[in-house]
C-alpha cells in the first residue's frame, strides 16, 4: 500500500514522483537491471518497467516488453533489498511531469499512453501497445489534504492516468 505521511500528510502518495488514487497490486519480487537503472540517473518511478535477463529494466518504444509501471528510483527499492517494485494491475497513477516522455500539455482526457524508448509516458500512436487512458491532467487532488491549494503546495503537476495490465 502506499504511504501516507512523508510530503503532504494523509494522501496517496508512493513517492515524490508517483502517486496512486486507486491503487493496483504491486510487485517486488524481481532484482534490478542495474547496469539499466544507472543509465537513466537512477530515475525509475512514473516509467514502465520490463523484464530484462538482468532482473527489471526500462520498456522500450511503443510498450514494448512493459509489465508494469515503476513506483521507486533505484536506491529506493523497498526494503533497499534492490528489488524493484511496480504497480502491474488495474489502479489509477498520477505521474510527475518531470518524469513523462513528453510536455504535460501534449496530453489530454481520453488519450492512449504508451512508453517512449526509455519507459517514459508518451501518447499512442496507431499500432503501439496502449498501456493506460489519460484521466487527469494537472494537480493531483484525490486523497491529498492541500486538494485547492494549488500547484506548488501539491509538488506540481500530474499526468493521472488509468492503467492496463
């Protein structure tokens, strides 16, 4: 389940850069593709993950290989035991703009997402794997105490998205 009072109090928030409003199941059993994981910074969380023959890495374009959407950055991993872990099944995420494929402002209610060739969110084209439907985008109020307090108390804007697994 998620966590509750780092940044904002009682909200759902997982970490800085992923959020889960209805949250899915998640996995953390895998080991992770290191040599992968430094290559992007560390910066894993709000990107889809794959199976790699080292353990988790990054989807590729077009959804490729995705299992599911990482919910830490490497040293985060639970339990620092480098295991990765992911959300993989249903539930509704809210992703930091920082961390998309694309500006915030490309995306609207109603749109496919898929993974751009570092597992970052992009928007679908025909023919790509659709791995979620855009449902927000903007502030991230569900479950957050700072709900009308605007962009910066919130930590930004989000790309909330409903995802398929």
């Amino acid at each position: 389940m998620a966590g509750g009072h780092i940044k904002f109090g009682p909200t759902y928030n997982s970490t800085e850069f992923v959020r889960a409003a209805l949250e899915g199941s998640i996995n953390g059993f895998h080991d992770i593709d290191v040599t992968a994981a430094e290559a992007a910074n560390g910066e894993l969380a709000g990107k889809f993950a794959a199976m790699t023959a080292d353990g988790l890495g990054l989807a590729k374009a077009k959804g490729e290989g995705a299992v599911g959407l990482f919910r830490d950055d490497l040293k985060d991993m639970v339990n620092a035991s480098g295991k990765g872990s992911f959300y993989f099944r249903g539930g509704e995420y809210h992703v930091a703009e920082s961390r998309l494929g694309a500006a915030i402002t490309t995306f609207a209610v109603g749109d496919s997402i898929t993974s751009d060739a570092n597992g970052a969110i992009v928007k679908a084209a025909d023919g790509d794997r659709v791995l979620g439907t855009v449902v927000s985008v903007g502030e991230f109020p569900l479950g957050n105490m700072y709900e009308w307090a605007g962009s910066a108390a919130n930590g930004g804007k989000f790309l909330g998205f409903i995802l398929h697994m």
